[in-house]
C-alpha cells in the first residue's frame, strides 16, 4: 500500500506542509504559502534553508503553492533572485500563465530535475481570486522495471 509521512515544517516568513510518499523512490510534495505582507529577504533565507535540508539526489521533488512573487515580471528584482535560488539547486520553474485574477503568475509549480510535468492547467472554481493549478507529473518506478528483453542469445 502507498503510504505518506506528514510534516508541517515552521518558517517564519511562509507556512509549509510536506509530504513524502513510502515508494521507492520517495516523492516530496512541498505546499507552501508565503502571505503577502512576509519580508521577500526573510523569505529567501528561509526557503534557501528548506532547499538545503531537503533536496536530495535522486529524490523526486514538488513544491506547490501561492510563493505570492510575480515570476510573471522578468524585471522584478525579486523573480531574478528567486529564479537564481531555483537554479543553484536545479530546480524547474514550470510556467502556467496567469493564477491570480489580477492577471500575475503567482502560484507556483516548481520541480526537481527527475520529474517530468506532462501537463498543467488552470481552472477557475469561483472560490477564490486565485485559479486552480492542475499538473499531470511522470513519475518512474524503480520497483517495477521493465521485464528483460526475451530475443534470444547474443550471437559473436
């Protein structure tokens, strides 16, 4: 059976909740919220300490949430540093256009480089001024490797 381990992690400038799978590999999920008013500098330092003592080599990894940065303005100082910080650990910022109503990318998708996100869509469900991010990801399985090729002896 697929079980999760469920960790809410403390951060002072955004709220976190991990969840890792007990399939080998294991899948990290990160959701995050970082409100609005947090200080982007405290938010940097606390999420480069997340980064650090949790991306793991060979590990599958997601993070999901409202970061509340438009990585939408290429000029934003803040999108740089971000997109710089994402970088040092290899991690993939997947593009999905506009989330919030106001018409800014602000709930993010970002991936480690073993995932492969197939597809990624928006949806507004009336609730929120925020759209629902909906991401098909591939995830390969190690316990069920493909059965060995059956065409017979090598010939020299």
């Amino acid at each position: 059976p697929l079980n999760f381990v469920k960790r809410v992690m403390e951060y002072e400038s955004f709220e976190c909740l991990s969840i890792t799978s007990s399939v080998t590999p294991p899948l990290s999920i990160f959701i995050i919220y970082r409100p609005p008013q947090s200080s982007f500098p405290a938010f940097m330092e606390d999420f480069a300490d997340l980064l650090t003592g949790n991306i793991l080599v060979n590990h599958p990894t997601l993070f999901v949430g409202d970061f509340n940065i438009h990585v939408d303005v290429l000029t934003d100082p803040h999108t740089s540093q971000f997109t710089s910080l994402l970088d040092s650990f290899n991690l993939s910022l997947q593009a999905s256009g506009p989330t919030h109503s106001k018409g800014h990318c602000l709930d993010l998708i970002i991936t480690s480089a073993d995932l492969n996100c197939t597809a990624i869509s928006t949806t507004d469900v009336g609730q929120s001024d925020h759209l629902l991010l909906d991401v098909h990801i591939n995830i390969s399985n190690p316990l069920h490797p493909r059965p060995p090729s059956t065409t017979g002896p090598l010939r020299r």
